[in-house]
C-alpha cells in the first residue's frame, strides 16, 4: 500500500494459497513464549515473534530457541515507550539498531521487517525503518489480548472474521511497565490454528506470504 508519508506498509498477504500467518508482540517473556512455542511444535505451524529488544537482552534463550525450532525473529523497537511516537529520528534510530544488534548478536541474522509499537506509524518511523532496510508490518487482524481477556474471547474474535491472506497479531509479551498475565493468549493459540485448519487455510511463515525477506 502507498501512502505519500507514510511509505509502503504490509498489511494482508497474498492471497490465493489458503496461508495466513501468526505473529507475536511485545515478548519474549518467560512463562508465555515458551509456552507458545510448545504449541508451534506440537502442531507444526510457524510463527513470528516482533520482539522488544530489552526482553530480548534479559532473556536470550528464549531468542535463540525461537530462531532454533524455525521461526522468525523481527524487531519491535528496544524499550516499547509509549510516547516514542514523538521523538525525533535519532530515537527511532537508535531504537531500531540497537535491536538488530542484540538479534544479530544472538542469532546471527538482522531483522528486515518492523512494527511499530501499538502499530503508531509517522513519517519519522517510516523513513528510519525505510533507511534501515526494515519492511513495516501491520496486519488484517488483532487479539486484542493486550488487557485483560479470555482464551475463548480472542479464538472468537480471531476466526470471526478468518480469511486467506491474514496477518493476525498476538501478545506473547507485554508492555516493559505492565504486569499483563499471557496466558489468555497461550491457551488460545491451539483453538485459533485448528479453527484457520477447519476453514482450509494454513500457517504460513509472514515473510514468505508477505513476499519479503525476513533478515537483511
Ligand atoms: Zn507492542
């Protein structure tokens, strides 16, 4: 999609294949991402983490297991500040590659794709992530399991609407200030990949239904 000031953003992949993809905000944390992954293997689906760079210093196991089992890590900014929306493109900058750094640090690969906390774009954003070889990612629909929520809600209200080419975005985190309980998100994880299955689409990797690369 173009947008004079906003440049592209991804947002519904390509459709025709019956795919859509998973993806995971705000992690990784201890107790959720791990408890994810656990589904991701048991039923074989892929997903991505955009993680928070600082959680991703604190626990870089959990960075490493979720590039080891396959999937794909993308960079959600280091700290997740609220009011980052404001800053100057040195913060932005900042944010961004200081993430990248750590990812490659733990995995050996750079991010190219990004979203922006609470998916605010501005044309500051937009033209860091653009300088800095990132994709901007948004998507077709969201959990909203960032506040207080139940398993059986977010399955509702993710396959209400099920269609080819979805991008769906979960919380495997939280936000660095918030003491948000994940597991609303983790049990519902196995509900909404069988309810995508019965209605004959598939989970897809987002770079590979998006047409892009994952890492620079
Ligand atoms: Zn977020």
């Amino acid at each position: 999609m173009k947008r004079p000031w906003f440049g592209d953003v991804h947002r519904r992949g390509e459709v025709g294949q019956n795919r859509y993809a998973l993806t995971f905000d705000d992690g990784p944390l201890p107790g959720a991402t791990d408890r994810i992954l656990d589904h991701m293997k048991a039923l074989d689906a892929p997903a991505t983490f955009f993680v928070v760079g600082l959680f991703a210093e604190r626990w870089p196991d959990l960075v490493r297991r979720i590039h080891d089992e396959g999937h794909v890590i993308a960079n959600h900014t280091w700290d997740h500040w609220r009011w980052g929306m404001w800053c100057p493109p040195g913060y932005w900058r900042k944010q961004i590659v200081r993430t990248d750094d750590l990812i490659e640090k733990l995995i050996g690969r750079r991010p190219a794709m990004f979203r922006p906390p609470y998916g605010v774009r501005t044309p500051v954003n937009h033209y860091i992530t653009r300088n800095s070889a990132h994709a901007n990612i948004m998507w077709t629909r969201r959990a909203f399991d960032g506040i207080a929520t139940t398993a059986d809600r977010i399955e509702k209200r993710l396959l209400a609407t099920a269609a080819d080419g979805d991008v769906l975005v979960l919380h495997d985190g939280r936000e660095p200030a918030s003491r948000r309980d994940a597991s609303p998100t983790v049990d519902a994880v196995p509900g909404v990949i069988a309810g995508f299955r019965s209605r004959g689409l598939r989970p897809a990797p987002l770079h590979e239904l998006l047409n892009l690369s994952a890492y620079q």
